[in-house]
C-alpha cells in the first residue's frame, strides 16, 4: 500500500514540475497570445495571413471593415469594403438604398451562433472587436453588442 501512494506521489511530482516546460525550441505557448488590438467600429481590418474558418476562407492584402449583418439565413460577421461604410452605431435595413450599397460590397460572411439577438432581421450595423494573435490561430472577440463572448476563432495559414 505504500508503495503505491510513493509511486501516485512521484508521478504527480514529476506531472507538476513539467507542466511548464515546452517540447522543444520554439514551442508555441497557447495560453498568451502574441499580439493583441482592439478595432473600434469601423476600423479598417488588414489580415497579414489567410484566415479560415469553416469552409470561409479570407485572403490577406485587403482591408476590410467588419459587420454584424442578420438575414433570413441567419446572423453573420460581414467582412466588407471600407469605402462604402455606414456611421458606427447606426443600424441600416438591407433593404434601403445605403443597407444595398453596404451588402453589395461584401467580400466575406462568416456565420455567427449568438445566444441573444445582435442586430434586427435584415439589418446591418458595424461592430468593434478584439483580435489575439495565437500564432496559428487567431480569435475574433465582438465587442459592444448586447450577446457576450462572441467568438470567432480563425486558423493562421501562411
């Protein structure tokens, strides 16, 4: 019976003082992300890498200003044109002159799960967030809308 709490004793031990220690050099740490920036509402957005999630796959070289659009298919986060941008704050029907201006000039929709209603059915409104740069992963966090923790968690690709 000893024997066995030394050895449970040993491998905890050995389990706490190697938690922290990498594989190997240049092992990526998950926990802290290397870069973080906070995009106000209409904001340009510059990926430096191709971003994927899902089978939405967004090229780098282009700046994009970032929506929160609902239509009948569901609620999306809208990677769009910065010329052609509404004032932040302002929601716009997609059916008005401005709402067909801003939809026609949009590159990507990426699908959003919200818990709680961010912007009104066939509706479009910019939205702020914070981006942190994992390495090979970067996460997307809507900010100013009345759903927490809206997530969008992007694959790095080079």
């Amino acid at each position: 019976m000893r024997s066995i709490i030394a050895i449970a004793l040993m491998v905890v031990l050995a389990l706490v003082f190697t938690a922290g220690v990498e594989a190997g050099p240049g092992k990526y740490n998950s926990m802290k992300p290397g870069k973080v920036k906070i995009h106000t509402q209409g904001q340009a957005f510059c990926p430096t890498s191709v971003l994927i999630v899902g089978n939405v796959v967004i090229r780098s070289g282009r700046c994009h200003v970032v929506y929160a659009l609902r239509d009948s298919r569901g609620t999306f986060l809208a990677f769009a044109d910065p010329a052609g941008r509404i004032p932040p704050g302002q929601i716009v029907r997609l059916s008005t002159p401005a709402g067909a201006k801003v939809k026609g000039r949009i590159f990507y929709l990426v699908p959003l799960q919200p818990s709680v209603v961010i912007v009104p059915v066939n509706s479009i409104t910019l939205v702020g967030f914070r981006t942190e740069d994992f390495g090979p992963r970067l996460t997307m966090t809507i900010t100013g809308v009345p759903a927490p923790n809206v997530i969008v968690s992007f694959q790095v690709r080079l």
